[in-house]
C-alpha cells in the first residue's frame, strides 16, 4: 500500500506566500504544492509517489526554471527544482495532460488520472491550479477509483491565496502578512462516502457499509476520550445494533429479528441525532419511523420483517421469513410451542392435509403418530381457511428460489408479486398493515 500526492501545476507567476493549514504554516514559498508536499509527505518512503498533471504551457511556465523573472531580471526556479531542494523519498513524476477543450480530452484526462492512482494506494490530492471543470472530474475519478481500485482518500486540498484579496493588493503586503489558508476538502469526500453507503442501504437493506463509516468516524474520538465522548459511544452502538438488525434479517433469524428490532428502536428513541455525523441525522430520522412498525408482537414483528425484506428486493428471505412466521402463528394458535421442531412439522403438514383435503389413511407418519395434534390445527384451519391456503402457495415460491429456479421457475418479476400479494392478503387478514399497503 503505497502513497501517492497528485496534484495540479497552472500556467500563473504566482506570488510568495506562506500557506496555513490547521496548526500548520508553511515558510515563504510560491507554489502551494510546496506547502503541501512539506505538510504531508515529509516522512514519505521511496514506494511513494509525487505526481503532478502538466500541461504544454505549465511546463514551460512554471515546471522548468527561467520562464518567469523576479525583479532584479534573475529568472525564477521552477517547481521541479523547489521539490528536489526538499529532499523528500518519493521519486517526482510529471505527468503530461491536454488542456481539456473538448469532450475527448476530458475523458482522457480521467483516464490518465485514473492511472495514476494504483490499487490500494493512499492519495491526497491537490485542486488548487485545476483548471476550469477538472477538480468536479477529479473528484468523479476519486470517487470511480474507491470503488474500482479500492484506494483510500487521505486528503483533498485547496490552497486559496484569493482569500488575501485580488493578487495586485496581495503583492503590496509585506511577505510575512501574506498568510493564505489551505481548505481541506476531505469531508466533501466522506460526504461522497455516505451518499453511496446510504444509498446502498435505503436500496438492499444492506447497513453494512454505513455501519463501517460511523465506526471509522467515532473511533478516534474515543480513543482520545479513552470511550468517554457520549456521543460517540451512542453512535458506535447504533451502528452495532443497526448491523444486528439488518444481518438477521437477511439470513432469517426468526427467533432473533424481533429482539434487535427492539433494541434498535429503543436506541433510536433515546439517542439524540448526533451533531457528530450530519449525513447520518435523515438516515436515523428515517430509521426512527421505520422501527416504529415493530411492536414486540410476534407475527406482527414478523409481517414487518417480511415487507422490510420485500421493500429492499430481498426476496428469498422476505418468503422463507413470511411463510416461517405464519407456521410459528399456527403453532402458537393451537397452545404449543412454536420453538419446538416437532410442532412446526405438525403445523405444516396440518397446513397442507387442510388444503389438500389428504385422508388419514395417506398422512405421513409424523402426522398419523400425532392425530389429536392435527386435529387442532384443523380445527383452526375451519375457522381461517385462507391462511392455509397462503401457506401451502408460499412453497411454490420458496421451493423455486431455493433450488435456483432449476426446477418449475418462474420469473423473477413473478417471485416479487407473489410475495408482495400474499403479504398483503396476511396482513389483511390478520388486520397488521404494512408499510406498503
């Protein structure tokens, strides 16, 4: 895992000045990379790199020396020359780019930015001299490299020596008032972070990404707290229970899902949202009223666990959960306990003897072994014909998905509307609606 700085050179005689970043200042210099390179890469190896995207006119301008004069006629160093002054490990690479007039070039420019950046590296990024629509490109290359590459953002950076005022007055300040902030565009990253994590959530049902983002955030704030900061504590709690949650769900946890559901609901009444990770306040608001649905009642938990799976597309899950709910729902209508596998048996093969009208003489032996059992759940299945039959239908699905549409398959499209129409008929008929109804 090596680290890699890339940033941009511009065309400008810019002016000396002394760069400031947080407790940082940097000695009287013209180019900010200079600033920045000795902020960040100081202790930098030979593995690391220092790249900088020239074009024709940058080169000659300000990467080689004496294009640029000072007042007494002597040509002016240029970057090339002020970087090998430093002393630094990382070998200095110029890199050649077009100035980005048409759409052709700018696909280029990504391309060679891309490039630049190799899996696993570590890059901090310079936009101060990028010219015109490059720092929303490099920011979009940033963004495709996370992904493709799987590179870490360790900074992003602009130095605005603007901020002094228009460069004539800037010229007339004395040297050591020329003090030009570097803003640090890194949260304007992480930002990025959180829309696709939030995104990828709100969409699959999977908390695993936002949960990672939360627990990155707060770990060195209670590292320096020694676990002390409130807050902090608050969020990496949620972001375990969230993760809790949300795994149950999607390995079918049945016995678990209603439990965290409560934990998590209990943690979003009492947590404030935190000031500490503003994207993450609309998540938990939306995340408050969704917790909202479980109440602690058991088939109504598991109806509300059903349509979460169907309004995520996660629909293996979403059947098996409806259809297993609905055989702990019989088994505790008739008295017996629903964690016990012999009564599920004799629960569902009640089910299908009721719907298929079976006579005794052709029940399967675990059912014959226990007549008085069956003749319970019969009893219940005269009174609610209709939840028998969604059962026995809910096999079709179940059967189909599992054995990866190898035999009997419908169309996925077809999986989706049967659990979305027989979900509805139980909340129907047992009077729990969903969120979707």
């Amino acid at each position: 895992m090596a680290k890699v700085y890339l940033s941009f050179l511009g065309t400008n005689d810019y002016v000396d000045c002394h760069y400031v970043l947080g407790a940082q200042e940097s000695p009287l210099v013209k180019f900010v990379q200079e600033a920045l390179v000795g902020f960040c890469c100081r202790d930098w190896t030979r593995e690391d790199r220092l790249v900088f995207f020239l074009t024709a006119d940058a080169a000659r301008n300000n990467w080689e020396d004496g294009h640029f004069t000072d007042a007494k006629g002597s040509p002016k160093p240029g970057l090339r020359r002020r970087l090998q002054t430093l002393n630094l490990a990382p070998a200095i690479e110029p890199v050649m780019i077009k100035t980005g007039r048409n759409e052709a070039d700018i696909w280029q420019l990504f391309q060679t930015i891309l490039q630049q950046m190799k899996p696993r590296d570590q890059v901090i990024f310079d936009i101060t001299h990028a010219f015109r629509s490059i720092p929303l490109l490099a920011m979009v290359a940033l963004g495709y490299a996370q992904v493709m590459k799987n590179i870490k953002i360790d900074g992003i950076y602009y130095g605005a020596i603007e901020a002094l005022g228009p460069v004539s007055e800037v010229m007339q300040m004395p040297p050591a008032q020329r003090r030009a902030p570097i803003f640090d565009l890194t949260p304007f990253s992480a930002l990025l972070d959180w829309t696709l994590a939030i995104d990828r959530f709100l969409g699959t049902g999977d908390a695993r990404r936002v949960c990672q983002l939360a627990r990155s955030t707060v770990r060195p704030i209670l590292k320096e707290t020694r676990g002390q900061d409130q807050e902090a504590q608050a969020i990496r709690r949620l972001a375990d229970l969230l993760e809790k949650f949300t795994v149950n769900l999607s390995t079918c946890r049945g016995r678990e899902i209603a439990e965290s559901a409560r934990a998590l609901q209990q943690a979003l009444a009492v947590t404030q949202y935190p000031d500490l990770l503003p994207p993450l306040k609309p998540l938990l608001y939306q995340l408050h009223k969704t917790m909202q649905d479980f109440t602690g009642q058991t088939m109504r938990d598991g109806l509300r666990a059903a349509r979460w799976c169907l309004e995520h597309n996660l629909l293996q899950q979403g059947i098996t959960i409806l259809q297993e709910f609905l055989i702990t729902y019989f088994v505790s209508q008739s008295d017996y306990d629903p964690t016990e596998k012999i009564h599920r048996d004799l629960a569902s093969q009640a089910a299908n003897i009721f719907w298929q009208e079976i006579e005794p003489a052709q029940w399967l032996p675990l059912a014959a072994a226990h007549p008085e059992v069956i003749q319970r759940h019969m009893a219940f299945f005269q009174r609610h014909p209709q939840l028998a039959t969604i059962y026995c239908n809910l096999s079709q699905p179940r059967n189909d998905i599992n054995h990866a549409g190898f035999v009997q398959p419908r169309p996925a499209a077809t999986l989706a509307r049967e659990l979305a129409d027989y979900l509805g008929q139980v909340e129907a008929l047992l009077q729990t609606p969903g969120s979707g109804n």
